[in-house]
C-alpha cells in the first residue's frame, strides 16, 4: 500500500478520488457501505450510519471502526458530531456542557483542555474530524438552532475562546470544522426546516458573522463547515439566489480568494430541508463541489450510491473538472498525512476505555459546568435543607433521537432528583410536561396549598434541538404556569437548564440561575451553587434584556 498523501494521490482511481469527498451517512445502507468501502469508494463516514440503527456502546463502535479501516482499500476518516463530547452520541465518553457556558466561564484555559479533551476522545475511537466549534455570534436571541450552541453574542469573546478550542482540538490529532460559515448567528429559522437569509451588508458581516473565520484561519484552522443560508450581499452581481453552500463567489471567492483559508471546506449535512427539498440530492451535491466544497455530509436518508454516481457523472460531463477533484482530494490526503489518518491500525478497545470518559476529562467539565452557572436574581440564597418542592418539565422528545444531530434526547429530571435528595430528606418532587396541560397545574397548584412546603424550586429545561417547533424557548403555557407559581410564592426559586434567553420573557423569581444545559456537571454545579457549596462566578456572555445584559452575574 502507498504510504505518503502523494503516493496515494497517484495511484487513485477517479472514482477513489471522488469518494474521498463524501462523508458516507445513509443509515439504512450500511451493507452498501461497506461494500463500497471495500472497492475503494468510501473515503469518509459519518457516526450516524453506525448509531442510528445500531449499539452506541464503546465495544460495538471500535469494531465497526476497525472493520472499516480493514477492510478500505483507500483511507477513511471517520467524522463525529460532538459539539458538547462524545456522550452526545454514544453511550460513553465526557459530557460536556454547552458552549455557551464554555462562554460564561471566559476562561481561555478550560477552552484549551475541552477542545484536547474531546479531541482525544475522538482520536482514541478512531474518529479524525469533529463537528466542533460553533463560531456562530449569536447576535439574534430570538435563534432557534444555534442559541446555547454559540458561545456568545459578541465576537471577540468568540475568537478568543474558540482559538482556544481549534488549538487544543488539533494539537490532539484532530480535524475542526468551525461553523457554520458565513454565519447562522442572525436568523431566526432553523435551517433543518428551511432556507433562512441574512439580509446583512458584506462590512457589517465582515466585522461581525465573518470575523470569527477572519482572525481563526491565520492561526491554521484545518476546518470549516458551511451554511445553508442564504447571503444576497455576498453574492456575486446576477448570481443566482443560491446558499451560501452552494455559491462558488462564497465557497471559492470570499473563504479561499479573500480570507485565505487552505484547510478543508465541509458542507452541512445536504439532508437539510433548505437544499434537499429545493434542489435535489444529486444537485445539490454537484452544486456543492462546483462551489468549492472538499468534503460534503451525504444526505443520511438515501442511498449513497446517488451521490457517487452524481459526482461521477459530473466529472464525466464537464460539469467538473478532474483538476478540480485532485486539488480537494490533495487537500484532504494532506490533512489526513499531517494528522496521523492515513493508517488503518485497529483501535484497542480496551486503551479507548481508559481515555473516554477519564477522570482528567471529567474534571474539565465539572470545572466549566462550576465556573459557568450565572446567579441572575438572589433573594434569599443559598437555600436551607428545609421542606422543599422541587418541579422538573420533561420534554416530549425524550427518549428520542435528536434528528441529524445524532444523539438521543435524554431527560433529565430524575437525575435532579436524585441529586437534589443530597441537600434534605425531605424533598418533594413533581414532573410535569413542558407544554403544561390543565391536569399538571392542578397537580402543582395542590402540592403549593401545602402549608407545610416552605421551599419551592421550579427547574426547566429549555433544549435546542434541530425540527423541533418552539427550540430553545419557553412554551406559553409553562409561562403561565410559572406566573402562577410565581403568584403563589414569592420567594420560588427558578433554575434555567438551558437558553438565558428564557429569562426575558418571564417575571423574575426571587432566585434565578442559569446554567446553559442539562449535562450532569451543570445540574450538579446548580445545585451546588443554590445550596451554598460554590460561589458563582458565571457571566452572561449574550445579552438576554436590558436588566439581563452581557456580562451580568451576581
């Protein structure tokens, strides 16, 4: 077998040299898959084809890992969603919490070692390029898909603890894909579901959605994933109203012409319904490539055979040159070559055991889930081991896959509860529905009649999750029910796990923290912070109103 990125270059096939330009995801073809992997055309593959209908434990993912670097007959890399850890899709790794309590913390350092911590994790199970950072600047509260994902609303702070990520991500053998260019920060639909547009003028986009990528690629960025959004003020002058993903003055022009950047370019997934539905998988993918797309996530509900063969017949008739093929493949073998990917050593399962989930890398995420939780109202903190009703909303997709993000939805009340019980036998616990229906709040206005509560803490989880209506808000009926409670008791307490954005749109409890997530260090640090265990020391790092402003926390 060749061994350098040149020698493999060489002595590909086109079709070789075309496969390695998809990131092979349709789930229901996974012996097509690895058919194909075995004559040379799989060049990536994305988790989801192992996750979705098959085990997430450690184990079975280091077989399948193996079995397809045995069996390729060019490199594979291996691509992973794990903006938060490897938990996110498998059934082992760190957890980690959001980016936007990466924020709050405004530690550089713990920036650093969660970007080497989730690197190594990846590395260890064989996975070369993570989805991860989210560069987007959040500048819309109102934004239903990126919200907690973003580190912040303004760039600077994005630039300076996202470095940190991409440094810490590569120096661990790595591929970053920084997301999602040109910017998903200022839109308020999710583009899962539709097409958005940012109607912004390319200077102000230059010094805000773009800066991220503009000061990251001179510090050697390997990666970026892009948007399907559409630019008008991006685009050329009679261009035809395309996605950023598919125009070549964005792709090719603005990221490579303008800005420089030599890495890898990864389109969205083309399942979304802002492109599969307008223009077709076979389209959409040429149209993708002809953009300037190194690599494209391959629409995970179809055959992956549409998309070789469209890429293929694309070559075949002009539509794109086979220099313009060699000049991504190059690309892509190089970054495989610099990293350590174009073996197929098999994984041990059992040193992957050692490092996914170890203690150094849970520490990490406790210390930015401590640092991170926000203090925005205390009347009367930190509570006492009194009598205590404690309230937790479950969300209906729990329990469920989170669509092509990859991961299972899991609720977490019961974990609030069982860590809560730590702080007083004498705890009273209730779950109602995040759409509250009329049977939960007679549920919850019983359990207050009782004179002998003397605590009440409501704790909701507020999620951003990709095709769901009402992502990273909180439902009208659950603010009804919190006035209520409000009304009721004025000294309740309100635990925000999830968007700060939920804040503006409620009256104030008399004690108010945020924590940004759900992962099981920010429900422990809230805890720890509520009952007096640890001072908070978060600050927000989006401007939620004019009381809840950037940088707040008492």
């Amino acid at each position: 077998m060749a061994g350098s990125a040149a020698d493999w270059l060489a002595q590909m096939t086109l079709e070789q040299k075309i496969a390695q330009m998809i990131v092979v995801r349709g789930h229901d073809y996974l012996q097509k898959t690895l058919d194909m992997n075995a004559e040379g055309r799989v060049g990536g593959v994305g988790a989801v084809l192992m996750t979705t209908k098959g085990s997430r434990k450690l184990t079975d993912i280091v077989a399948w890992v193996n079995r397809f670097r045995a069996e390729a007959a060019a490199p594979v890399l291996l691509y992973l969603d794990a903006e938060n850890g490897l938990a996110d899709t498998f059934d082992f790794g760190t957890s980690f919490p959001t980016l936007m309590a990466l924020g709050a913390t405004r530690s550089r350092e713990l920036a650093y070692r969660m970007g080497a911590a989730i690197a190594r994790e990846a590395r260890a199970v064989g996975f070369g390029m993570v989805s991860n950072p989210t560069v987007d600047v959040n500048s819309n509260p109102d934004n239903p898909i990126i919200n907690t994902r973003a580190i912040a609303d303004r760039a600077d702070l994005i630039v300076e603890l996202a470095g940190e990520l991409v440094r810490g991500m590569q120096e661990a053998g790595v591929i970053p894909t920084a997301k999602h260019f040109p910017g998903h920060g200022d839109t308020r639909e999710d583009s899962h579901i539709s097409m958005p547009t940012v109607g912004r003028e390319k200077a102000y986009l230059l010094e805000a959605d773009l800066r991220p990528y503009r000061e990251l690629i001179p510090q050697g960025l390997m990666g970026i994933m892009t948007a399907h959004i559409l630019f008008p003020a991006l685009l050329a002058p009679g261009e035809e109203p395309v996605p950023a993903t598919l125009s070549e003055t964005i792709m090719t022009g603005l990221v490579r012409e303008e800005l420089g950047f030599e890495g890898l370019l990864v389109s969205d997934s083309l399942t979304m319904r802002g492109v599969k539905m307008q223009y077709g998988i076979e389209r959409a993918a040429v149209m993708a490539v002809q953009a300037g797309h190194d690599l494209i996530l391959q629409d995970y509900e179809s055959d992956p055979e549409i998309t070789f063969a469209a890429l293929l017949e694309a070559v075949g008739s002009g539509d794109i040159s086979p220099a313009r093929i060699d000049r991504s493949v190059g690309r892509i073998l190089a970054a495989k070559e610099r990293l350590g990917l174009l073996g197929s050593d098999p994984i041990d399962a059992g040193e992957a055991g050692s490092v996914v989930g170890s203690d150094a890398h849970e520490a990490v995420a406790r210390e930015i889930a401590e640092r991170s939780v926000t203090v925005l109202e205390a009347s009367s903190l930190p509570l006492s081991r009194k009598r205590t009703l404690l309230i937790a909303t479950r969300g209906a997709e729990e329990g469920m896959e989170a669509e092509d993000l990859g991961y299972v939805v899991k609720g977490k009340a019961g974990y609030l509860f069982e860590r809560a019980g730590a702080y007083g036998d004498d705890m009273l616990t209730l779950v109602v529905n995040e759409y509250p229906t009329a049977e939960d709040t007679a549920l919850v206005m019983r359990a207050l009649a009782d004179d002998s509560v003397e605590q009440v803490v409501f704790a909701t989880f507020v999620r951003v999750l990709s095709y769901k209506e009402g992502s990273g808000t909180v439902p009208e009926s659950q603010l009804r029910l919190l006035e209520a409670i409000r009304n009721k008791r004025e000294d309740a307490t309100l635990l925000l796990f999830g968007s700060p954005y939920a804040a503006k749109s409620l009256v104030p409890f008399a004690n108010c923290l945020c924590a940004y997530g759900d992962c099981t260090h920010s429900i422990d640090a809230a805890l720890k912070t509520l009952y007096g265990e640890i001072r908070a020391s978060g600050k927000l790092p989006v401007a939620v109103n004019e009381k809840y402003d950037y940088g707040y926390g008492l």
